[in-house]
C-alpha cells in the first residue's frame, strides 16, 4: 500500500513551474491524505492566486504520483483559500530565490 510518505518522496521531483525549486522546498505542499482505496489527496498552498503554471504544476504531480504502486486516483486540492507565505520557504529555497533576484 502507498503511503503518504512514498508521496512526499515522489514530488520532491516535481519543481514550482517558475522556479527550480521543489514544490516541498517551496512550502506549497500542505499535506497529503492516502485512502485504504489507494486515492491520493494533495493539498497545496499556492504563492500566487491566479498561477498561470497551475495546468504545468498539475501535470507534473499527476506523473510522478500515478506513477506509484498502489495509486487508484490522485486528487488536488489546490489550496487557493489556503495562504501561502515566504514563512513556508525552506532556507535553501529561500537562497536560491535570493540568488535569482526574486527575493532580496
């Protein structure tokens, strides 16, 4: 059975379609909820309301996850009553957005 740490895992690969960080670094994965059925719930928080790279974002998720053994379904929740804030940024992410001028 898949759980929701082989999720977590699998979308370490899965990148902000702005910035070459993780969604994960990047404090947008809020939780993930794994069902006895196999469903996969993932829940964002998203920096932007009207993200243009929601359709890229979704995409990439659904590759990596549907890709597990023992995923029927994968569901998102995008989150977009959910805040996001650069409180969520990984250190790492943080240095990176700094680097590229993003952040000062």
């Amino acid at each position: 059975m898949v759980t929701a740490s082989d999720v977590i895992f699998a979308l370490q690969g899965v990148n902000d379609p702005h910035v070459p960080i993780s969604i994960e670094r990047m404090g947008m994965l809020h939780a993930v909820d794994v069902d006895q059925d196999g469903q996969v719930t993932i829940h964002l928080s998203m920096p932007c309301l009207s993200c243009p790279g929601v359709a890229v974002l979704e995409s990439a998720i659904r590759e990596k996850v549907s890709k597990l053994s023992g995923v029927s379904k994968v569901a998102i929740d995008f989150g977009w009553a959910r805040p996001w804030s650069i409180d969520l940024l990984a250190s790492d992410a943080r240095a990176t957005l700094k680097e590229h001028g993003i952040l000062y």
